[in-house]
C-alpha cells in the first residue's frame, strides 16, 4: 500500500527535528536559488536571510556575495516582467532578484527588506547549485568569494583543485533532477540535497 504524502510529511519533519537538535550555530544561509529556505525551514530557523524562495542568474549571484553589503543597502526595484523581478544597482553595478515565489512583487519587497535587517554578517554561509552542466569560470570566481563558509554543489568538480565544492552522487545518476530540494521518490523522505550534511557545515565556525 503506497504512503500518502501527508504520513511522508510528518516522517520528513521527524526526520528533521532531531537531526536539526544536533545544530550549534544558526547561520545566516545566502543562497542562489530555494536551497537555502528549504534548508531554513526544514531544521525550523528563523528566516535571516533575504534570499528566500529566490533566484539569482550565476553571475549576478557571484557580483552579489562579493559586495553583499553594498547590495542589500540599496533599494529594490520593481522591473515589469511575467513575474515579479526586483533590480538592484550599486556601484559594483546591476544585478536581478527573480522573485518566482511570490504572487507579487510587494510581498516580495516586503519580504526581502524585513528579511534583510535580520542578516548576522558575522556568520554568512553561502550555497550555490550550478548542477552538471556549468562554465568552469563560475568555479573559479566562486572559490575567490571572500566569506570562509561557502559550498557549491554540482558534478565532476575537481575538489582537489577546488576545495569549496561538493559533487552530488544524484547528478550522476540523474541529469534530469530540476532541483536539489525535490525528493528523492514520491513517497520518501529523503531529499537530493541530503547527500550534504549541513549539520557539519553549519557547525564549523
């Protein structure tokens, strides 16, 4: 007999809760893409950090970590697009908040600009997922990110060469996973992202 979603659901936060009790350090997660509200949600931490149920290009994600600061001292603005889209212009230049979570783009501000006053700048952890098919020129400049805490997850990565990448079993098994925070199977708890332990990554100050 085939377990229904909600028995999964509840299996998946058990999961969750004491595998979360082995936390010591709550980060603030900056990540390119809905990894890292997943991540806050599922070990049950307050949101601090604006990069919630976002997406960032590659690139624009890279300028942003460089001059994190500077970016999210600036004013977001409402770009008109098929969903809602917030730009952001500094002197480091332009970058573009692709808010597809949202239902529009005054939740999403309002959102980002509470979301942003909570950010600990003294315990930054950034994740980004490039998946298998990616331009070794994102590596290299994301290794030069100044912040110590950092990982990209993707395949085939030289982590002799670059030390603050992890290979994911899944994208060798499966190059049709859309994201890393979808389930391993319908009726499992495990998420792809679980090859990760974040608990240890996390913990290390």
């Amino acid at each position: 007999m085939k377990i229904s979603r909600k028995i999964v659901h509840l299996y998946r936060k058990v999961y969750n809760h004491f595998y979360s009790k082995q936390l010591k350090n709550y980060p603030t997660i900056i990540s390119r893409d809905c990894i890292g509200g997943v991540l806050y949600s599922d070990y049950n931490l307050k949101f601090t950090s604006p990069t919630i149920g976002l997406e960032f290009t590659n690139d624009d994600f890279i300028l942003f970590c460089n001059h994190l600061k500077s970016f999210v001292n600036c004013d977001l603005i409402e770009v008109k697009y098929k969903y809602p889209l917030g730009k952001l212009t500094c002197e480091y230049g332009t970058i573009y908040v692709h808010f597809k979570h949202y239902n529009n783009f005054n939740d999403a501000l309002s959102a980002w600009n509470r979301r942003k006053l909570r950010i600990d700048y003294n315990n930054i952890y950034i994740i980004m997922c490039i998946g298998p098919n990616y331009d070794e020129k994102i590596i290299r400049q994301f290794e030069k990110i100044k912040y110590k805490h950092k990982i990209l997850l993707s395949s085939g990565i030289d982590t002799n060469k670059y030390s603050n990448c992890f290979n994911m079993k899944c994208y060798d098994s499966n190059h049709n996973i859309d994201s890393l925070i979808q389930h391993k199977s319908k009726y499992g708890i495990k998420r792809y992202y679980d090859e990760v332990d974040w608990i240890k990554f996390f913990n290390e100050r």
